[in-house]
C-alpha cells in the first residue's frame, strides 16, 4: 500500500475518540517492531524520523524502509518529519517522499512562527503533504537541543485559532505538560496534564487534530531491567497512562512516543549481553530488543490509544 497522509486517520481518529501512534524510527528494526505490532493489531501508524535520524540513517534509506514496512503490511503509514528545524528541511522531505512534515517554530516569536509555518504549508500543499505545527514550548531534550522548564511554556488557547487559520496547518502540537525525554517529572513530583488547556483548545476549534509530543510513560520495569544488567538511569517518570487515554479521547489524535522505544531497546540488549556474554552476531541481540518494540507499541495500541482495528 502506498503511504499515506495523517488526513483521513485523524478525522476518524476525532470522531472515534482514540489516537494514532507516531513513533521514531531510525534504524531497520526499529521499522519492523512497530510495523509487526501494527500488523498484527491491525492499527494505522505513524513512523517519523527527526532532523537527527535523517543525519544517522540517512533520508534515501528511511524512505525505502518505510516504504518496504507498508508494502508488507498492506497498512496504512504515514512518513513524517519529526521536529522539522527550518523550510529547507521540509522541503527536502516533501519532495523526497514524506507525506506529512511537522515545523517545530514553537522556539521563535508568535508572529515569525506563524510566517515559517504557512511558508511550510504553502509549499506542502502545493505538494499532497500534511504539516503539523507547533504552539507553546516543551521542556525535554531532542536533537540535543535541551529545553529547561523554565523556558517551557503552556499552549496559549486564546492564540490557537489565530495561528491555525492564518497558517493553514492540519494539526497542532500543544504544550500541556508533557516533555521530551525520561525525566518528565521530579523525584516525588505528581505528574499532572493541563486538560483544562486542551479542553479550551477544542471549544475553540472543534474536530481540529491535536498532537501529543513527550508522551513517554517509561515502563518502571525496563528501567529496573537497565539498571540490573549494569546499566545506570536515575528515577525516570514518564506520563501516566491513563492519562494518555484520556487525552485521546480527547481532541488528541496523535500520540508522540520514541523515549520508550529507546528504553525497551536498551533493556533488552542489556540483558541479552549479560546472559549471552559470548554473542557477537547482532541478530541475535537485535532480535531481542526488535521483539521488545513490538511488545511496546503493541501495549499502547491497546490501552493507550485504542487505534487497534482501526487500520
Ligand atoms: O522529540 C524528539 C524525538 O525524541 C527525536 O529525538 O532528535 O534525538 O532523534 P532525536
Ligand atoms: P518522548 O521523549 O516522550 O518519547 O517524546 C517523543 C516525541 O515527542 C517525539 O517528537
Ligand atoms: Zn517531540
């Protein structure tokens, strides 16, 4: 099946009151641990690449792995730009097969964002492309750019309208709380969403898609698993679960997850190595931690977002 765009899943994801899956990919296994829990729950998907995974896996390699994972599902998959820095980097997704682009110019004044973002639109458009935009600031590191939480910001709602209808954009990454990375909340801090922002969101623009970034539970139990087979991660607080779903029932289409795929990969390899010292074929400790994504993704199809047998 050919890529496709986010536009059709995220009208039924709204109207069905559950949200689509984007998850990072950077490398083959990765792609294929994601696909198979998709596959096998029948779930429409989101693979993204970032700035940083274009760099590592390179672009030419991304889409034609993207591209193998949905003829062999027969899903529907959309290929998106995580975080895209600036118009060129669109651009050179748009026209080198991506269907949907996000422009990350939540870091820059209101009026420049909304500049960036309809230059972005504009182009995508001409193009058969979906961009995403983003409003209001996250606190977390990504492509090593390390936002404190101070800097951090909530979505304004009051600006949501003006910024959607003047750039044109198909969905909008808000800032309600969560944040990039493991470390999402203090040791003994009560993690806690601003849904009284994205309530105010959807009054205002009601059936407009709403994206999720930061939305990394972190499994206690692959943290625990990293640290016994060596491995060193401090108290790591991701967002509860529950509070996922409820925002997917929400006016949330779109649930951003790569910190958790990270997190199984390294429990599982870390394992593999403690008990196999002697291996050195990388299938045999990729096969682990390929198997330990799929065991991922497929818990958050089923009690996060609820998009299982929806594809
Ligand atoms: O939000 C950012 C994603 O986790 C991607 O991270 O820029 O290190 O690839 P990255
Ligand atoms: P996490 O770090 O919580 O997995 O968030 C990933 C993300 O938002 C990618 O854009
Ligand atoms: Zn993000």
């Amino acid at each position: 099946m050919p890529l496709v765009t986010t536009k059709k899943m995220f009208e039924d994801a709204y109207k069905g009151g559950y949200a689509v899956g984007a998850f990072n990919v950077n490398n083959m296994e990765i792609i294929q641990g994601i696909t198979q829990a998709a596959k096998k729950l029948n779930a429409p998907v989101i693979l993204q690449c970032s700035a940083g995974a274009r760099k590592y896996a390179s672009h030419e390699y991304l889409v034609a792995m993207v591209k193998a994972a949905a003829d062999q599902t027969g899903l529907p998959i959309a290929l998106h730009l995580d975080h895209g820095p600036d118009f060129e980097t669109c651009k050179s997704c748009i026209d080198g097969g991506f269907t949907s682009v996000m422009i990350d110019g939540s870091h820059l004044p209101y009026e420049e964002n909304v500049a960036l973002t309809k230059q972005v639109v504009d182009y995508a458009h001409a193009h058969g492309c979906v961009v995403e935009g983003e409003l209001g600031q996250l606190a977390g590191i990504e492509d090593d750019v390390n936002v404190s939480a101070e800097d951090a910001s909530f979505t304004d709602p009051d600006q949501v309208y003006d910024f959607v209808t003047r750039t044109g954009v198909d969905s909008l990454a808000i800032a309600i709380g969560t944040s990039h990375g493991a470390y999402k909340f203090k040791p003994g801090q009560k993690p806690q969403l601003r849904f009284d922002i994205l309530k105010a969101v959807e009054e205002k623009l009601p059936g407009f898609p709403i994206v999720l970034h930061g939305a990394s539970s972190v499994n206690q139990d692959d943290v625990k698993t990293i640290n016994e087979f060596g491995g060193q991660m401090p108290d790591a607080i991701g967002i509860p679960e529950d509070m996922l779903r409820q925002a997917a029932s929400m006016a949330v289409c779109k649930i951003n997850v790569d910190s958790d795929i990270r997190i199984a990969m390294t429990a599982a390899i870390r394992k593999h190595f403690t008990e196999n010292p002697t291996h050195f074929d990388p299938r045999q400790y990729l096969t682990p931690a390929r198997n330990a994504i799929e065991g991922v993704v497929s818990h958050k199809i089923e009690t996060v977002l609820g998009c299982g047998g929806k594809a």
